[in-house]
C-alpha cells in the first residue's frame, strides 16, 4: 500500500506535465501512487503519458471542468494516508518526499507541512517578496491577507478533508487561499525549511492572469468561513477585519469602473456580517 498519493491536475500542458511527472517517479522515496486527472486536455498529454505506463494512474475528465475538480477527483480516487499535490508546471527535487515524510515521522502530531520554493517567472529565478514569505505553524492570521501555502510543496493526511472539505469548486480561482484558511484556522501547517521544489510562473494560462480582481474571490472565502461558525472569537476578529480592509479596496475599484451598486453591496458586507454575528 502506498503512504503517499501524488496528485497532478493538468490541462494542455503536455511537456511540463511529463517533466513533472518524472520528477515523482525519480523520488528518493516510496512506496508511492501517481494520479494524473486529465482535465479536458486537447493536446498530447495522453500520448505523451503512455510512456509512463503502469508508474501512473491517469484519469481523464469528459470536460475541462477546472482545476478544483481535477484534485477533487484525485482525492476522491487517491488510497494512501497522505495527500501530495503537484501543479503540472511545476517539478520536485529528488528528496522532496523523502525529507518531509521524515519531518512527519519525528513529528508525528503533524497533519500538514510544505517546503520552501524556487520561483521561475518567464525563465528567470526571482527572489519572492517579503510578504510572501512562508510562517510554520498556526499561519491562520498571516493567510488571511494572502495564500501562504503552495499546493505543490504541501503534504497533508487525507483524513482532514472530510472535516474541512475539499477544494471549493464554486471558486473560479483563489481556491486554494479557501481551502488553506479552512485548514489553518483548526490545525497548524508546518514549514520546513528546505527549497524543494521549482515553482513555474508567468504562464499565459495561469488563473491569476484570467481574474485580475482575485480579491473578490477571496472576500467570497472569507464571508463562507466567517458564515460557517467554525473561527473562535479571535479568528472571527481578525477575518472581520480582512474582510473591510478587501471590501473597501475592491469597492474603490467598483466606483472607479463606474459600478456604483456593487461599490454598495462590498462596502455593506462587513457590517452585515457583524450585526449577523
């Protein structure tokens, strides 16, 4: 039985996808599964993956349905105690897997940790800005203004999902910023320490690139998660106070593009949600 399930959404994305792929397999760490979900892709990416064959488990979905989805699908489909997850632009080192399996192993409290990264943007490594520094343990408070938590670097055991849930397949982008506040608001995500893996941005194709005002998304997460009861008194607090700090920029920016009723409604929102409380 494996104790890692490595999950890979993709989408058109054939090369990268197999230079991601391969740096799985070429783990310095096993037992393991490899679960591809296939979301709608029209190029090569099953005749390239042939190659790969019984080293993979490939499932293809009938449309392109989003990348929430395709994890989604690869956790539902997924048979080890640990989730692995990999963007398929982006690749491991060889000792990924292997160091953080040990980090679990001496702490064994542990449910969730991720590695530091390497960012590639456009073909050139960049240094990541200060803020988007990652903190270890109860990060709850700092992921409130962004997400701090790479799908690609993390681990986490299967089991907290069906507390937490899944990926929130409502959300067109800032899924994983909803997924990361709803775990990190119950349990600690540890870091260690280590650069492990190559993190590939600039791509034309990228959600962030679709979805200019990405804070929208994110008020939508942090309404949901203050709705949903789960936040002691301090967490409540400070998503509150997120929560007016985004509605009042993405409200100026309404009034700027001349929407005036939806400048209203985001600028109403925390309140609403207080005297709800």
């Amino acid at each position: 039985m494996p104790l890692v399930s490595v999950i890979i959404p993709t989408f058109n994305r054939s090369e990268k996808l197999v230079r991601a792929v391969e740096s799985v397999i070429s783990q310095h760490y096993n037992p393991l599964e490899i679960l591809v979900v296939d979301d709608g892709s029209t190029d090569t990416t099953y005749k390239d993956l042939l190659k790969f064959g019984k080293s993979i488990t490939y499932i293809r979905l009938n449309k392109n349905s989003g990348v929430s989805v395709a994890r989604n699908t690869g956790i539902n489909n997924a048979t080890a105690p640990w989730i692995a997850f990999l963007d398929s632009d982006d690749y491991w080192l060889k000792d990924k897997l292997h160091i953080q399996m040990a980090f679990i192993r001496n702490n064994p409290e542990t449910i969730a940790c991720q590695t530091d990264e390497i960012w590639i943007r456009n073909g050139t490594r960049v240094n990541p800005k200060i803020k988007h520094n990652k903190p270890s343990g109860y990060i709850f408070h700092q992921s409130l203004k962004l997400c701090l938590v790479s799908p690609s670097s993390v681990l986490i055991k299967k089991s907290v999902f069906s507390e937490t849930g899944m990926f929130d397949e409502s959300l067109p982008a800032a899924e994983d910023y909803d997924l990361w506040l709803r775990i990190s608001c119950r349990y600690p995500i540890y870091l260690i320490d280590k650069k492990l893996i190559i993190k590939e941005g600039g791509h034309h194709d990228q959600l962030s690139k679709k979805f200019h005002a990405m804070d929208r998304f994110r008020i939508a997460s942090i309404t949901k998660l203050i709705q949903s009861g789960v936040l002691s008194l301090n967490q409540k607090n400070a998503a509150l106070n997120e929560l007016k700090h985004k509605c009042s920029i993405y409200a100026h920016g309404c009034l700027k593009r001349g929407k005036a009723q939806e400048a209203a409604f985001y600028q109403a929102l925390p309140d609403m949600l207080e005297n709800d409380q």
